[in-house]
C-alpha cells in the first residue's frame, strides 16, 4: 500500500513538472511529439491530454499519458473538498468506455491499453475517494514532502493514545472491545478530516501535513483492526 | 499449526508490496522478531526510569522504549515494546540489549547506522533503526529531565510564557 502510494506520488511529481512548465496547446503544430497521432492509422490526435482518448478516424482507443493529473483525469477540482458520488459516477463511465471486457476482439495492442486506463482509473478512483491518500496527493501537487521524520514527545498525549488503542488492539481478541475501538478509530478519522478540510481551505498546507501524519497512525491502527476481524 | 505459522508469516511481511518482502528479512531480524528481548514496560512514575515514546508518520509505527539507571548513571534494564513491522521491532529489541550496561552518555552515542548495520537493514527500512535511534534519545532525554527538576521548572516556566 505505501510502496504503492510512493510509485503513485512519485508519478504525480513529475505529472506537476509538465503540467506547470506550459499549458498543452489544444491545437498542434508542425514538430510537434509523435505521440499525438494515432498509433494504429497515424491520424493527429484532437483532445484533452491526460484523458482516455479514441482515435477519431479508426475509434482505436490510444495510450494513457504517463503521467496524468488524477484529479483531471477523474473530472474533479483540484481540491480536499470532492463529492464522492461525483466521482463514483466519473469512475463508472470511464471504466464503461475503456474496461478490458470491451476490447476482447480488439488487437493486442489496444487490448493493453485498455488495461493501462483501467488500472490506472482503479488507482486513480482510489487515491481520491480516500481522504488520506487523496490529501498526501495534494500536498504532493503542491510540493509539500509528506512528513518523513519521527514524531517525539511533542506530541507525546497523541502518541500515548495511539499506543494504547494498539495495546488493546493485540489483547486476546473481544468483539466488545474491537467495536469500542472501531467507533473510536471512526469517530477520529471523521474528526481528522474535517480539520484536514479546513486547512486545506485556508492554504496552510502545513498544518494539512501535520494532520494527515495523525491520519496515518489511524490509518494503519484501522488496517489492524480489520486483519484482527478477520477470523483466520 | 499450519495456519498458526502462515499467520506468522503474514506478520513478518512489512507494508504489503514493499521491496522487502520480496527480498525478505536477514535472519538476525527473524530473530528479534521471533524472540523479542526485554519486551514490556517499566515505571513510568519512577525517578531513575526514562521513558520515550516515539512514532513514524510516514507508517503510523509506534515505539516506547524505557530506561532503568542507577545511582552511578549506568543503565541497568531497558524495555520496549513497538507496533510495527518486523524491522522497528527487531532495532527496537537490538537497541535495548545494547543500552543496557552503558552509561547514559555511552548509550547517547548509539547510532541508527549502527543498528542498520548489525541486522543487515535494506535501504526501504532505515527508518526504523532511525526510529529506535530517537527512542533510545527520547528515553534519556527523559530521564535527565527527572534527575534536574530545576531544569524541567525552568522549562516548564519557558513553555508557559
């Protein structure tokens, strides 16, 4: 998962660097990349860059950009603040138009491409609709290094409070107590993120990245959790 | 048992898909792992015992390691206990065998190089000897604050003004 998460910010890094060095003209001219012709007829490519696109001469589906902005892609504003019903709906229709059922009869090539896009639309559709991952991706956009150092006793009532609730979590299992600490878990991450929204929202991108820290220690107890319910 | 064993093993893997767990642990980090030294706690209220408690953010790790010192400064039990991967529990373990019977001093210049170094760490898991270097820090720092009331006064006073 964080394996994941890093290959994913690290893609959004350099998605940052190309898109802020110049805005992508809509029309292209002489010398421009090879890319944006079609790879099965050779017919120039009009389009959004970035989105899943057909060829408008042959309807062959072409690549996904290496590395597209997540929020463009999934048609929400750049923003901590999404409607998740939006993107489930985004999310849908995408994998409507290029899930790899749909491209069984079609040439190998193309067939690869559809798996890219759907795969990269899973990724995408994931890292947004989690508050967590969706908030370090916006720091990430902005530049912001996602906090890497240790906490120490600054923090210490927060990190005795996380130490205990993962005292009680390696206890000999009980349903009671489990519940208690999944309201618990919930309750907080409920909390988190409307603080995380709100720092968002007046731009203190620091203190965004202090709180998605906290986020993570909840993240990672909640993952506990659910392994411990999962009867083995 | 099978099942018991596959558990364990689940266990050992760190952040699923992480380099790691392919290449897997190098046996003296199985070892801490499968039989931890001086796992527990000490009293936390005691005057000779430093307690640190510290946390990765970039995991959501947490680690407590503690200090027992006697009368001549010479750390004479060591205890932690740490919810994380295999490698956070293996340098935490490592680092409390080698605290004690060290001078706080001595036990100061533990390096997280070092503990690295002793359970052969990959790149992906410096952090966690990292973090075992900053408990072993917190814990002293900890109990020199108890040993110097008037310093912890005149820092309480800094913190309140």
């Amino acid at each position: 998962m964080q394996a994941a998460l890093r290959q994913r910010l690290g893609r959004v890094r350099w998605a940052l660097r190309v898109s802020e060095a110049a805005p992508r003209p809509r029309c292209v001219g002489p010398g421009s990349p090879a890319a944006l012709r079609c790879w099965s007829c050779g017919s120039p490519l009009p389009g959004a860059e970035g989105l899943p696109r057909f060829c408008p001469g042959c309807r062959a589906l072409q690549p996904p950009a290496p590395r597209p902005d997540l929020f463009r892609l999934m048609d929400c504003d750049r923003s901590f603040r999404i409607d998740a019903q939006q993107l489930q709906r985004r999310f849908r229709s995408l994998q409507r138009a290029v899930h790899p059922d749909r491209f069984g009869r079609r040439p190998p090539k193309e067939q690869y491409y559809s798996e890219q896009h759907s795969s990269l639309i899973n990724k995408a559709y994931q890292t947004l609709l989690n508050p967590l991952s969706r908030g370090l991706y916006l720091l990430e956009l902005s530049g912001v290094e996602p906090a890497q150092e240790t906490d120490c006793d600054a923090d210490s009532v927060f990190l005795t409070e996380i130490m205990e609730i993962n005292e009680k979590l390696a206890e000999p299992k009980n349903e009671d107590i489990l519940e208690e600490i999944e309201t618990l878990i919930k309750v907080k991450q409920e909390e988190l993120t409307k603080e995380v929204t709100a720092a968002f929202e007046r731009d203190d991108l620091q203190e965004a990245k202090k709180l998605l820290a906290k986020m993570k220690y909840f993240a990672n107890l909640e993952d506990k959790l659910k392994n411990k319910k999962i009867p083995s | 048992m099978a099942a018991l064993r596959a558990a364990g093993a689940a266990l050992l893997r760190p952040g699923r898909g992480e380099a790691v767990a392919r290449l897997g642990y190098h046996k003296k980090v199985v070892d801490h792992y499968e039989n931890p030294r001086n796992v527990g706690s000490l009293d936390r209220n005691a005057k000779n015992v430093g307690t640190g408690l510290v946390g990765a953010p970039a995991c959501g790790d947490v680690m407590k390691l503690q200090v027992e010192v006697d009368e001549n400064g010479r750390i004479v039990d060591a205890r932690f206990k740490t919810f994380g991967c295999g490698s956070a529990i293996a340098s935490s373990s490592l680092a409390t065998e080698w605290v004690k019977g060290k001078t706080v001093d001595e036990a100061l210049k533990i390096k997280n190089t070092d503990i690295a170094k002793e359970l052969c760490l990959p790149p992906v898991k410096l952090h966690c000897s990292m973090l075992a270097e900053d408990a072993i820090k917190a814990a002293l720092a900890d109990y020199k604050l108890k040993q110097d009331p008037n310093k912890e006064e005149s820092e309480k006073k800094a913190n309140n003004a």
